[in-house]
C-alpha cells in the first residue's frame, strides 16, 4: 500500500456518485486572462488574522481579479474569502520558494531530455469554466469531483480549477503538442497536515504522429505508453536519485490506460504521480485524429514534502523568514530544519448531525475561522442511538508554526467555530 498523502489524485476513483508562462520555447499568445487588466494588490497572508479583511481584488498574472467576481452570496458559490486571498498568490513562480524549487528541476529535466520541445505554462488563469475542468477530460456527469462538496464553484457553471488537467483541451486545440503546465488547483477537503484547500499541481502532455510509431512495429498506444513510463521514471531518479519504482494500474477518466507511478522513499511506497495514455475522445475533439498521446500530473506539494522534509503543508504559505530564509534558488532537496515545535492545544465538540451535514463543510467552516492556525480536524468518535441520531466527536487540534497561542485566543476561536458550526451547518451541539 502506498503511502498516500498531499492530496492524492481524487480522479483515480471510478465514478462513485455517493450523496453526496512562461513562454519558453515558443512565442505564444493565449488568453491568459482571466477578468480585465489592472494594477497589483497584494493578497492576505492569512495567518489566522481573523479581524483582517482579505484584499479586495487580486492579481494573477498581471490580471486584476476582483473580490466581487469570485466570492458571492449566491447558492451556487462557494468560495471563502480565506480561498479568494490565495488566488493571486502563485507560489509555484517564486524561484526561492521550494514550490518554484520543484517546478524548475522538473522544468531542468524537460530541457534537458527533449530540448526545445515543451511548452511551459504557469500563468493560466485558475478560474475556468465546468466544460474545461470536468467535460473536456470526460470526467463523467456523476462523478463525485463535481459536487460542491469536493469543488469550489465561482457560480453553476464556472469554478476554480481542481486539477490542472482543466487545460489539457484548450492548448490542445491550440495547437500545442508537447506542454508542461503548472498552477494552484483548488479542492474542498478535510484537515491535515498533508491536505490544505489550495495546492499545485503540474500536467504534462505529448502527442505523437503516425511515424513516431509506425517505425517501432509497435501500435500507437503501446508506443505511447512505453515512451511515458521512460520519460516519467526519468524524471522521478531527476528528483530522487536512484530509487525504487513500480507502476500501478489505475483508473482516470481521461485517460486509457492508466497508471501511477510509486517510488520507494523512506521506507514506504510514495505515490508519485498519475499518468496514462489520453482517450482518444480527447484529442478527437480537439481534431487531432489520427494522434496518439500521454498525459501526466503530478502534485508539487507531496514531492515537495519529501524532497525538502517539510512536515506540514501549511509551511508553503508561510511568510516568516525562519521559513523562507531556509531555500535558495537552485537548491533542490535542502532539508528544512524546522524552528519551532510550539505546542499543540486540542478542543473537542460534538453534534447531532443532520443529512447534509459533511466534514468538508465542517473544515471550511473551522478554516474560515482559524485559518492556518488549525491543524488538523480529526473524527474520534461516532455512534447512533436508538432513535436513530448519529452524533459525532471531532477533535480540532490548533497550533501555529510561528508562535505560541495563548489559551485566551484559543478559546475565542472555540466559541466561534462552536457558535458557527451550530449555525451555519444546522447541527446540535451537544
Ligand atoms: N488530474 C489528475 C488529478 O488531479 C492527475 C492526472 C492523472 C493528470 C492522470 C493526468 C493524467 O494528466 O493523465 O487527480
């Protein structure tokens, strides 16, 4: 069983329905924005800073994104503001930050194995409509990725991107046949030290003609797919030197075959990333049909974890120079020693809770109220009585990496999550 953390790949589940720029190589010119063109506004670092209001616009990429068109008091959204302050952020283009870190050895080792030939993007605009993140790579109408529980949606038929994949179509059609793209994605999701709402991923793509195959003897797909898993355990030894590997066989809507590929790390099976052989569906919309293709992505944080032995993904969003100060431009896998260990406090709350109720609503809440000053949200306990009333125990664990807390301030944010989590989640306090 492989280790499994930092936001694993949520499309590797068939369909469950439960209830619930770079412009490197080329010069290219895409749409890359996302509303109108504006001055920068600096974003909230949002350090559990509770009385501060979350900037009012934001910029990505040179484009202004205002408040008003991504958080609304609208059933069909629901962004937080503590979501919107991220957008602007793009870690992944920081070249000091162990996400740019990441992303340009990965980048080092495109150049490197095929020069010239990819396409980087990093700058392409987070917000996307439902065709692009979900239609487009065929995830299928009931698909649990789609719920609002699982994704942010901007209203019913725009949402902020879970996966880079969301791109896969558009560049396609394009005209691009070998493309790198990264980017923050946005996920609804429980709380832990290896899951936080906003992460990065990077998706690659390759498309292949008729000759690249028919030379080999070999049909398209197993070309394809043998090229991938070259190129992929490539870049895994890149990143990790001579490590273990293996392939699992797995199952992505956009993809046939499919596959994950494991390292062997610390002594546990490390998911690495998620990859297959693109349906042809997918390259017949785009009017590639006589084209083979492969496809990846892969979470930066999770390797990113690893590589640096970072322990807690809130890390990445930290300002405090004790954290920053530690990386440089170019140095991949300098190991985080980390500053502190302030200790941790723990509140329990239990509920009745009610049909809609979902932990995922239930961390949004907590976050919206600490922000990264929880730590983690755990169930420790659950039961049904007699009348058929479940109740549940979560324990929330608060600690900051930067500072101690003083019990006076966590017992405020206590009462507010207790009074907000009655309110806003329609569930009993017990
Ligand atoms: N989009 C997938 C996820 O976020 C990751 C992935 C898997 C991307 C396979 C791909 C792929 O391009 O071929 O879970």
């Amino acid at each position: 069983m492989a280790l499994s953390f930092a936001q694993s790949t949520l499309f590797s589940k068939p369909s469950l329905f439960l209830s619930r720029n770079g412009f490197p190589n080329l010069a290219v010119s895409l749409s890359l924005s996302c509303f109108s063109t504006s001055a920068a506004v600096s974003s909230d670092n949002n350090r559990g800073h509770k009385w501060r209001q979350p900037a009012a616009s934001v910029e990505h990429g040179g484009v202004k994104i205002a408040k008003d068109d991504v958080v609304r008091d609208d059933p069909t959204n629901n962004v937080p503001d503590t979501i919107f302050s991220k957008l602007g952020l793009q870690l992944h283009k920081r070249d000091q930050h162990p996400l740019g870190i990441l992303k340009n050895a990965i980048y080092n080792y495109f150049d490197t194995t095929y020069p010239n030939k990819f396409d980087k993007f990093d700058d392409l605009c987070p917000i996307v409509s439902v065709k692009q993140n979900f239609d487009d790579v065929l995830v299928p109408e009931d698909h649990v990725s789609r719920s609002y529980n699982d994704t942010y949606y901007v209203d019913s038929q725009t949402v902020l991107r879970c996966h880079t994949s969301a791109h896969q179509a558009e560049l396609l059609r394009k005209g691009f046949t070998h493309f790198l793209v990264t980017g923050d994605v946005y996920r609804r999701d429980s709380i832990d030290s290896t899951h936080y709402p906003v992460f990065h991923q990077m998706e690659g793509f390759r498309v292949f003609n008729p000759d690249d195959w028919e030379a080999s003897g070999m049909d398209g797909t197993s070309y394809a797919a043998k090229d991938l898993k070259k190129c992929l355990e490539g870049l895994a030894r890149h990143l990790f030197g001579a490590v273990e590997m293996r392939w699992i066989d797995t199952y992505f809507p956009f993809t046939n075959p499919s596959f994950e590929l494991e390292i062997y790390f610390q002594e546990n099976w490390l998911e690495v990333l998620g990859c297959g052989v693109t349906e042809q569906e997918i390259l017949k919309r785009s009017g590639k049909t006589n084209n083979v293709a492969w496809a990846f992505g892969l979470g930066l944080e999770r390797l990113a974890m690893v590589l640096f032995d970072i322990p807690d993904i809130r890390l990445f969003w930290s300002t405090d120079e004790r954290f920053t100060s530690q990386f440089s431009k170019g140095q991949l896998g300098a190991k985080f020693k980390p500053f502190s260990k302030f200790p941790p406090c723990y509140k329990d709350m239990s509920f009745w809770i009610n049909d809609s109720f979902t932990e995922n609503n239930l961390c949004e809440v907590v976050r919206g109220i600490a922000g990264d000053l929880v730590e983690e949200v755990r169930l420790i306990d659950n039961f049904t009585n007699k009348k058929g009333m479940t109740s549940h125990c979560y324990r929330i664990a608060y600690r900051s990496m930067e500072r101690s807390l003083t019990d006076e301030e966590i017992n405020d944010l206590q009462w507010n999550v207790r009074e907000q989590v009655e309110n806003k989640l329609n569930v009993v306090l017990r």
